[in-house]
C-alpha cells in the first residue's frame, strides 16, 4: 500500500511540474488586451478610454522583452495596462488597422501615440500615418530614461469612427 501511494504521488508531481513548465512557454510572450470603455460625458476635451495604469499595476521591462498589445475598439483613447521600463526610447508599431464603424472621411488613417511618465507628464508625443495599403505604421519616441516607468496612450480622432489594431512596444 505505501508503495503504490508513493508512486502516485509521484507520478502526480511530475505531472504538475510538466504542466506548469508548459504553460510558462506559452505565457512567456503575452499579449497585453487594451479595453476601451464608453464616454462618460459628451465633452471633447476629456480623453475617454481605459484609466492609465493604477499605480500598483505591473511592470513590463522592454530591456527584457516587448510589449504586444491590442486593441478590440477605440474610438477616442486607450493606454497601456502596465507600466513601461528599462529604455530610453521606444518604438511603437501598429499593425492590421482596421476601421470597425465609419461615419467620416477625415483622419481615417492617423493615430497618435504619447508616453506618459508616472506623475502623468507628457514625456513625448508623435502622430502616426497608417499606411493605407499595408494597414500598418510606426513611430519612434525618444527622451524616455530607463529606471523610470512610463505608460503610452493611442488616440484617435474623435469623429465618429472606430477601430481596432494591434502591435508592439519594443526598445529602439
């Protein structure tokens, strides 16, 4: 009897450590989801979207790995869900930009991208031009510095239309 509970108990715990390890391959690139929530008011001058990383939120060290994100609906502006750090500048990739609900021509394939620093100082901002056949784009920000946390925020033009889009955050 001990010697067949012993070897299920270890038949159990390699069985665990092979689960656990295979996970760890898999959650090794995460894809980090930016959620857009609906407008509060109608007033243009507040930026709507998801809240800036909380200052608990995690940290992403871009020395390390990139940063991929989607986003599933924007309208206005969502931000990064963690903070980012280790570099001193960044670059900023969009791919697949698609326009989910259309309801105006103007700035249809423009996107601005601004770092933010954690005493929610504008550190550096630059539009991005959506290559219209290629649905892709991108922009180097720099004057960032490497042992301070950072989030980034994509914004759109408020006219009506929404998108989707997704992409990277790596060091330049």
């Amino acid at each position: 009897m001990k010697k067949s509970l012993k070897n299920f108990i270890t038949v159990t715990l390699a069985s665990l450590l092979m689960l656990s390890s295979s996970l760890g391959v898999f959650a090794s690139e995460p894809v980090n989801i930016l959620q857009d929530t609906p407008p509060q008011e109608e007033a243009l001058i507040v930026p709507y979207g998801a809240s800036k990383p909380k200052s608990s939120a995690s940290t992403h060290d871009l020395s390390i790995s990139n940063y991929e994100y989607q986003v599933h609906e924007v309208g206005a502006a969502v931000y990064t869900d963690k903070w980012l750090t280790g570099v001193d500048s960044i670059k900023i990739s969009v791919e697949n930009w698609t326009i989910l609900e259309y309801s105006n021509t103007s700035q249809c394939y423009s996107l601005t991208v601004s770092v933010y620093d954690s005493s929610d100082k504008l550190v550096a901002s630059k539009g991005i031009t959506i290559d219209s056949r290629s649905l892709t784009g991108s922009a180097t920000l720099t004057g960032l510095t490497s042992s301070s946390k950072y989030y980034v925020r994509f914004s759109v033009s408020t006219n009506g239309n929404k998108y989707k889009f997704n992409g990277t955050i790596a060091s330049n």
